[in-house]
C-alpha cells in the first residue's frame, strides 16, 4: 500500500491545490464557469501581444533547430536500424480506412442525424487505419496484433485523462471550450455520452502515432545518443505545485501551467521512484522517446484540428458536431490555417504528448497492468 500511495498523493494534491487556490482567488471561492460539463465559454481572453507572440516564436524555432538538427546540440549521429520486411496490410486497416472516409464526410457533410455520432467512429476508424500502417511496416507487429490489451486499457486511462485536462481548464478561465455542447437535438445525457466516447481515442491515436513514427529508419534512433541529462524529480515536483497555485491567481499569462504544471509533477515522482519513462531515458542521454512521442502528439493534432475545423466551416450556424472546439488562448490566438488552434499553439502538442505518456505509465504503477509500449519490429521474413 505505501508504493502505491506513493502515487496516489500526488495526484490527490494536483487536483486539490488548484480548489484552494480559488478559494483565496475568486469571491464565490470558484473559477466562472466551475463544473460546466463540457466546459463553455467564460469571458474574452486579453487579446494579441505581440511582445508576447515574439518570444513564443522564438522559443519554437528554437526547437525546431534543436529538432531538425540535433548536432549542434550535442547529438552524436547514429546508424539507423536494420530494415525490416514489410508485411501486407491486415484487414483491420481497410475496415478503419473505411470508417474515416465514411464518417468524415458525414461530420464534415452534416448529414443529419449521423453526424451528432460520426467523432468517435471517424476517430477509431483512423486508430485502427495507423495500427495498419505500423503492422505492415513492421512485419506483422503493432499495438492491435501484439497488445490488444495494452491498446484497450489505453482507451480506458484516456477517458480519465482527458477528464482530468477537463478540470484543469476552469481554472485557465476555458483556454479551449464546446460551443455546441448544449445543442437542442441532443439531451445533455446524451451529449455527456457522445463526449466520454470520443475522450477513448486521445491516448490510443497519439501511442499509435508514435508507433509508427518508430517504424522510419531516419527517426527510429535519431535522438538515441545525445547529452546525458539526469532531472531533480524533488525540484521538478515542487516547482510543478508552486506553479499550478499561482496558475489559479494568474490565468492567463500562466496558461500553459495546465500541461506543464502536471507533467513535471508526475515525471519527477517517477524519477525518484525510479520508474522507467521518457524522463528517466534522458539521465542514459536517450532523448527518443521523449521527443518521438512529443512529434506523434503533433502529428496527430494536425488531424484534431483539421477535421476539428471542417465539421464546422464554412457553415458554423449548422451544428452537428457536439465535439466541436474552439480555443481562448490568451496573447497568441492569431493565424489560423483551416484550424481554431493558433498556428503558434500547435506547440503546446509537443508536451502534451509527452504528458499522455507519463500519465499511462503512472497509471500503470498505480493499478498494476504493462505500461509498455514499445514494439519488437518482425525482421524474419
């Protein structure tokens, strides 16, 4: 019981501290908005700061020279992996390719009343469409073929952890937020169940990404040797909480707390339990699954907010995606490119796949079941 509770007061205090905060912050002692399901519009953010979008650029492209080239960071070049046979494409990837087409068109054609239900199907057909690709790259391995039950369990932690994001956005005064969450042709019941759903898909899409980003030559190993970079998980822990307070006073120029805030809090109790995760890789100098998951998280945003924007445009009057999502991100909530996400919010992606990661392997610590995602590649023909 205490290597658990090791793991649970941590997250008890996570979600206590920001209710204390508000107790102090705001006169009815809670964020507006507090327990909304899903959560709505609050009040305008404060608007475009160039100051502000300069130095988030800046930070940006700064990572994307750290990404595109590694040595000048310290990276040492390393020999890809031997290839590996490809096998063909197993059934379930037609079925999925099948479901994303068909449900995409009926969300983004608003084809009543298929289209209140087309997120989640369209979300679990493109699932199943990527385990496809990664089975055929891989010679017949993937998450669906290897670990059924790994992939399920991820659904399931997937619904807690969107939840828990849920919580922490009352108290950034609703950086994101559901306009069609009310709509008159649904019940709120049933908007609630169309909504705990569609939360299934956000952890499996995302290991599904990095799974297959693992089966490219040029990126299975490419961050693999580089600087060794052992992290204080007690620094790391405390800066996490005193963070998440001030948050809760200082909503928007503390936004990002709400991904931040959590991951580092959860990464460095893993690093002083010495739990293997992406942090922990870091300390051997193996930056690759911490910035491969970090890439699959982007990938797969581009896709969220894509399709995101086109079940909505160019008809936004006609509401038939009660999943549909639009942003309040303070500062920075300029240039959208067919997407209510910013162009510069797209970053916040990075960490957020990362923190996706962390969670499942909390989770597993916690409940006792295999985090591990990692896939043996087939290379026997």
């Amino acid at each position: 019981m205490s290597k658990k509770w090791s793991f649970i007061w941590p997250i008890l205090l996570c979600l206590a501290l920001p209710l204390v905060a508000a107790w102090f912050a705001y006169p009815d002692h809670l964020p507006p908005g507090f327990g909304v399901f899903p959560p709505q519009y609050v009040q305008p953010d404060p608007g475009f700061n160039l100051l502000v979008f300069l130095l988030v650029l800046a930070v940006e492209l700064a990572f994307l020279a750290f990404l595109l080239f590694p040595q000048w960071f310290g990276f040492k070049p390393v020999a890809p992996p031997p290839p590996v046979p490809k096998a063909a494409l197993p059934v379930w990837f037609w079925i999925g390719l099948v479901f994303t087409v068909v449900f995409l068109g009926l969300m983004w054609g608003r084809v009543i009343p298929w289209a209140y239900y087309a997120f989640s199907p369209l979300w679990w057909g493109f699932i199943l469409a990527l385990d496809g690709l990664v089975y055929s790259r891989n010679n017949g391995v993937s998450l669906l073929s290897s670990k059924p039950k790994t992939l399920a369990i991820s659904a399931l932690v997937s619904v807690f952890g969107w939840l828990f994001f849920e919580y922490y956005d009352y108290f950034v005064l609703a950086n994101w937020y559901y306009p069609n969450g009310t709509m008159p042709e649904l019940s709120h019941a049933m908007i609630v169940a169309l909504f705990l759903i569609a939360y299934t898909t956000v952890w499996p899409a995302i290991f599904e990404w990095y799974t297959l980003l693992k089966t490219c030559p040029k990126l299975a190993n490419r961050y693999s040797n580089g600087p060794k970079l052992p992290l204080p998980g007690n620094l790391m822990m405390l800066a996490g909480y005193i963070s998440i307070f001030a948050m809760v006073f200082l909503p928007y120029p503390l936004f990002w707390v709400v991904w931040i805030g959590p991951l580092v809090i959860l990464s460095g109790q893993l690093i002083r339990k010495q739990v293997s995760s992406p942090f922990t890789a870091l300390a051997q100098g193996n930056w690759n699954p911490l910035l491969l998951v970090a890439l699959a998280s982007l990938f797969n945003g581009f896709f969220w907010e894509i399709w995101n924007y086109g079940s909505s445009h160019p008809m936004p009057e006609l509401q038939t995606n009660p999943n549909y999502w639009i942003y309040e991100i303070p500062y920075v909530n300029v240039i959208h490119i067919f997407a209510e996400m910013p162009l510069l919010g797209y970053f916040g992606y990075l960490p957020f796949g990362v923190l996706v990661w962390v969670v499942f392997i909390w989770a597993g610590q916690l409940f006792g079941f295999d985090p591990d995602i990692e896939l043996t590649p087939n290379t026997k023909n």
